[in-house]
C-alpha cells in the first residue's frame, strides 16, 4: 500500500497570503504547504483519495491521479471538502457510475447542501461532479483495503480519522494483514472507545498545527504523545500552520524523541509530495 501526501498544511495554506513571515518567504519546498489530504493506491490498483480541498485539481495533477474509486473525507470545513467539484474530469474515467463519497451524517448532510447543484436537475452544459455521498458508520472494503471510520472530536464538533488497513486473503477464511496505517487531522480528542478502533498501526499520519496550545487541534506534543500511547513505529505531522519551518519541526521531534527515550521510533513532519509505503 502506497500512501501519498498531496497536502501537509492548514486551512490558510502556506504561504499564507500576505505573510512575510520566514516560512511563508522560505525557499525550501518542503516549507509550501497545499491543504491537507491523502491518495492511497492498493496492490491491486485500488485508488482512493481522503479529503478533497481547495488544491485537489494541482494535488491530482502532480499525483499523476487519473481514476478514484472512492472518496472519505474527515469533515466538510472548506479546507478539506471544497476542491469536490475538481472530481469532475475523474467522474468520466468512473465506468458511468458515480464515485462514492463516504463521511459522516454530519458531513454528508453539510455536502449535500453546500453542493446542492450536483444532485438537483440543472441545465444541461457546464458539467457537475457525479458523486454518490454516503453515511459510514461501520468498516467498509475498497478491493482489498479496509477503511474503518474512527470518531474523534475538532473541538466540539465530531469528526472522523480513518484507520487503511491492505488485507491478502489467502484463502476463504484465512486473511492476512499486508500493513495498516492511521489517517488522523483537526484533532483536539481522541475518545476512548476510538482508541481501542485504532490499535496499533504501522504508520500514523496525524495532525500536529503547532508547538502552542490550539482549542481545535492537537500540538506536535499532544500529537506525538499520542503517537506513543498507541505504539506506532513511524509517525508524520501534518495539517501544519506557518508557525514552523520543515527543518525546527525535524528539530522538535528529535528533542522530543530524546526526552522520551523513542529513538527506535521516525518521528517527523510530513510534506507536500511525500510518498510512504506500508
């Protein structure tokens, strides 16, 4: 299973317009951060994208996406769902059917209405999306990976992380797990019975905005904390703000590996283009 970073950043973006700061005005790649979202790509070819934000037309273009399966999302704030009508040229590559969209009602509910055009009769010309949205509550198979939503809370709203595990089956019966990693952003809380939905997996991908205390998401501490209690080997920050450059944050998780006695552990932040292997 191949798991590609399409964007590492906040809602703003980095740079963020208008910002003179030495992130927003760096000249290391790594420090341009498109809004967050992820593309999987299954052994057997499966392809699915999590979130679809303002960027996903340049995201999908650089990932060299040209079909999807499916689409999750985590929640329907405009950093993470308004790039959805880009789905447009993807639709056509779908076999005639519509791709399926899978969240929360919540979520759902909140595309549905912000999106109302893809599903009302309109005139014909211009094109719209052709997507299905659908509540999940329960693990669901995309071929032969697994996607379990995993309630956590954004401050007062609940949202969902997303536990991808790549099952063989060997024979009827007889699965085995090929690797499991967890997709986990705009977090404040992850509630205990979530916990025991998680594990352990391999990779932990999780939102880390800041060193300082934020109401609505984790810090890099409160991240990596987490990250320990639930025994994941390798762990990347994302959904950053321009608060950091790449290179302090690679400094901040080795200080804190330090602190913790975790050196058997690669800790570090995420970036636009990264590619990850479970």
């Amino acid at each position: 299973m191949k798991l590609s970073i399409l964007g590492s950043g906040t809602s703003h973006g980095i740079p963020v317009i208008g910002c003179p700061c030495p992130v927003c005005t760096s000249e290391d790649p790594r420090d341009q951060r498109m809004r967050s979202s992820l593309y999987i790509e299954g052994r057997a070819g499966e392809r699915v994208v999590i979130d679809t934000g303002p960027e996903f037309r340049l995201q999908a273009l650089r990932a060299g996406i040209t079909r999807l399966d499916a689409v999750f999302l985590t929640h329907a704030h405009a950093d993470h769902v308004h790039g959805l009508d880009d789905l447009r040229p993807l639709c056509r590559q779908a076999y005639e059917k519509p791709i399926p969209v899978y969240s929360n009602r919540t979520t759902i509910e909140e595309l549905k209405e912000r999106f109302s055009y893809a599903f009302i009769p309109t005139q014909q010309g211009g094109g719209k999306p052709r997507i299905a949205p659908q509540v999940i509550q329960k693990p669901l198979w995309i071929g032969g990976l697994c996607f379990t939503p995993i309630p956590v809370k954004h401050g007062i709203l609940d949202i969902l992380g997303w536990k991808i595990a790549e099952i063989q089956t060997k024979q009827p019966g007889r699965e085995a797990a090929l690797g499991e990693a967890l997709y986990i952003t705009d977090t404040s809380r992850v509630p205990d019975p979530s916990l025991d939905l998680i594990g352990s997996p391999q990779l932990l991908i999780i939102g880390g905005l800041r060193v300082r205390p934020h109401e609505t998401h984790f810090s890099f501490q409160e991240a990596l904390d987490l990250a320990l209690q639930i025994h994941s080997l390798r762990v990347y920050l994302t959904h950053i703000c321009h608060d950091h450059s790449h290179q302090d944050i690679e400094a901040y998780c080795r200080t804190f590996q330090a602190v913790h006695g975790c050196s058997g552990i690669t800790m570090g932040p995420a970036y636009d283009g990264l590619d990850l292997e479970v």
